[in-house]
C-alpha cells in the first residue's frame, strides 16, 4: 500500500485479514488511516460499509456505500452491495431499485441484469426473471449460473422445455460436478418424461450434498416413481416427508406413499 496506495486488491485483503481475526475496529483504523492517503476514497468508503456490516451496524454501512456512490458514481460495487444489503432484511423492490440505478449507468453492466434477474425470482416474477436472465446470456453467452437459473425457471414452469434441457445441458458440460446443475437438469428431463436420465441427474444432486433438503428428495422421489422403482420411490418421498412436511409438493408425496398401501 505504501508503494501503490490505490493498489484495491491489497486493501481488500488488509481487510479481510482483520475480519478474519474479528479485529473490526483495527480493519476501521487501518481504512481510516488509508483514507487519508492517496487511495480512492470511494473504495475506502465501499470497505468500511463492509466492516461496519461486519460489526452488525448496517445503517452505517448503508451511508458508507451510498458515500462511495456519492465519490464516484461509478462504482459499480456499492450499488451490487446495497442491493445485496436491502435482499438480506427481505426488501427486494428496494433491491432491485439500486440494481437498476445501475443498469441506467451501463446498460453492458452484466452482473447487473444476474443480480436483478435474481430478485426477480425471487420475488416470484417469472416473466421479468426470464427476461433479464435472457439479457445477461445475450451479454455473456457463457455465463453458466443465468444458463441454470434460466433452465429452472423454465422447467419448473413447464415453460419452453426444449430450451431449458438445452441451457441445463450446457451448464452441466462446463461444471460436471455441480449439484445445483445437476438438479436443474434432471427436473428438465423430469418434465420431459426422460424418466431415467432424470433419476440419474436428481440421484447425483442428492448425493453430492452435505444437506439435501426434503425438495431434493421430493424431486428424486418423483423420477423414481414414474421410472418405475417404486421401492427406492416411496423411501425418497418419506425422506422427504421427514425432513419437511410442509414443503411445495407434499400433498402429491403423501398421496403417492399411500397408493402403494
């Protein structure tokens, strides 16, 4: 920092550091004397929004990043951590305002349209989600994560399921190993009455997670059934069941144990 004190990447890792140690108001000190350096002052500003995060001061951190858009405008950053700030207390419209005063500012800005797209999932926005998921793959064609979600959204929505078997594939091609794309494939093939090919993918997402949820097993538990095992079927759904009896799709789970009674 003394030899190049815009240097970001070392001032992230100063930080980091002290998090790492829980030494929050050394990180605060060390920023505080970085700022009266020659480093930017809207990534001093950007930082200390996190250590005060970190402190559990989110007003503070709140002002520190909207002084960091103050000091430079375009500091694509703060507005990516203020929409991440207003998704963790469940504010998702004031999310996606800070994502679009983004995109106003560069209408290339990819991270921008993944981020929004997010929250508009989220928000259970199907067709707003689709649209700028779509924008991010037009941007970035390669972007394996707006190619899964996108997948999801249209296979559990029974929506253009050619597409989304096609995007599912591609993500898989690129990360083999994921679960999450596994379980997005194989619910596209699921809807695409690929029956085995989906227990196999759906069977692979269960098996490479430290905790699958009763979702998981609800998924699997359906490609094994209308594969036609119905054994391994009726104990993925109980599974399921005892992880969670209220998931979407327990009425259906219920009602297939007890057609095998």
């Amino acid at each position: 920092m003394e030899l190049k004190p815009d240097f970001i990447r070392a001032i992230n890792d100063i930080v980091y550091l002290h998090l790492k140690a829980n030494r929050i108001d050394e990180a605060l000190s060390e920023l505080d004397r970085m700022g009266n350096s020659k480093s930017p002052q809207d990534e001093i500003h950007r930082f200390r929004g996190q250590v005060f995060l970190a402190k559990n001061d989110p007003g503070s951190a709140e002002q520190e990043w909207r002084k960091a858009i103050e000091v430079n405008p375009e500091n694509y950053q703060a507005y990516i951590l203020l929409g991440q700030f207003f998704l963790r207390q469940n504010k998702i419209p004031q999310a996606i305002k800070e994502v679009d005063q983004l995109i106003a500012k560069n209408n290339k800005f990819t991270p921008a349209y993944l981020l929004k797209a997010n929250y508009l999932q989220l928000s259970n926005d199907v067709s707003g989600a689709i649209d700028n998921y779509r924008k991010t793959l037009e941007l970035d064609p390669e972007n394996s994560i707006a190619a899964n979600n996108l997948a999801w959204i249209l296979a559990d929505n029974d929506r253009n399921l050619e597409e989304a078997l096609s995007l599912a594939k591609a993500a898989k091609k690129k990360h083999p190993e994921n679960p999450e794309i596994a379980d997005t494939l194989g619910w596209a093939y699921y809807k695409m009455k690929s029956y085995t090919l989906a227990a196999d993918q759906l069977l692979f997402s269960v098996n490479n997670r430290e905790q699958p949820t009763a979702e998981h097993y609800y998924r699997l538990g359906l490609a094994l059934y209308k594969k036609g095992d119905l054994v391994q079927a009726k104990q993925t759904l109980r599974k399921a069941l005892e992880l969670n009896n209220q998931f979407k799709g327990n009425e259906e789970a219920q009602k297939i144990i007890k057609s095998f009674d």
